[in-house]
C-alpha cells in the first residue's frame, strides 16, 4: 500500500512539481494551497506526511503543523516544513512547539524533498514498531 502525502503550498508551481515527483515515486498524492484547505484534506483524509510551506494565506504552515500536534487523530502525522530563503526558523523550537520534523528551504530539489520526506517516514515507521 502507497504512503500518502499532502502537499500543501499556495504556489502552483511547487505543488505541481512536487506532486509530480511525489506520483512518480509511488506515493498517493494530496494538495492544498493553503493551510486551511490543508487542514480539512487532513480532517477527510489523514496523509502519512504533511509537507508545507510555512508562509501561506487562510492559515499558515505554523498555524496547520499547530492543529496537526494538537489533535488527537492527527498529533502523530509528521509535519515538514518549506521556507522561503532567508526565513529562517529554529528547528529545535518548530520540533518543539509545533511537532516539525524538518525545515528545507526553497529553491530546493524535488528529488531531495521526496528523500527527506523518505527517510521522515522511515524513522517514523522504526520509532512505532519500537514502541
């Protein structure tokens, strides 16, 4: 069974390179383009990862990664962060606070994302089964 993904990004360009790439390495693919919009594909349809961009209308990537950690069916999805370059967050404080696995800044390559969103799921999946 494919892992689902929900992409959540209010540029058209990213969602549609990113959901390419995320098809064509086998994942079932969900998109949003803003935080609120990603919140209900999430409420509808829990994806196995989250990726979003942390600047984005109706309601943010913090705003979205916040309700994903607070919400008991959902407080486990991994949660990835885009941000713009120069936007730089603390990583510690966005795991912290927000339950963010990782923070890759844009431009970055879809290839890329898709193996950072990879190796998320994998410690995710070795973190269950030790549990």
């Amino acid at each position: 069974m494919s892992k689902k993904v929900l992409i959540c990004d209010d540029e058209p360009s990213i969602l549609r390179a990113a959901e390419f790439k995320f098809q064509r390495a086998g994942y079932e693919v969900a998109t949003a383009s803003d935080g609120e919009e990603g919140w209900q594909c999430i409420l509808a349809n829990p994806p196995d990862i989250v990726v979003t961009d942390c600047q984005m209308p109706r309601a943010d990537g913090l705003e979205l990664a916040r309700r994903i950690k607070q919400h008991e069916q959902t407080s486990s999805i991994p949660v990835l962060m885009l941000t713009a370059k120069g936007f730089e967050l603390p990583a510690d404080e966005l795991r912290e606070q927000y339950g963010v696995w990782e923070v890759v800044c844009k431009p970055f390559s879809p290839r890329e994302l898709v193996e950072r969103v990879e190796a998320i799921l994998e410690q995710c999946s070795v973190a269950t089964a030790a549990s």
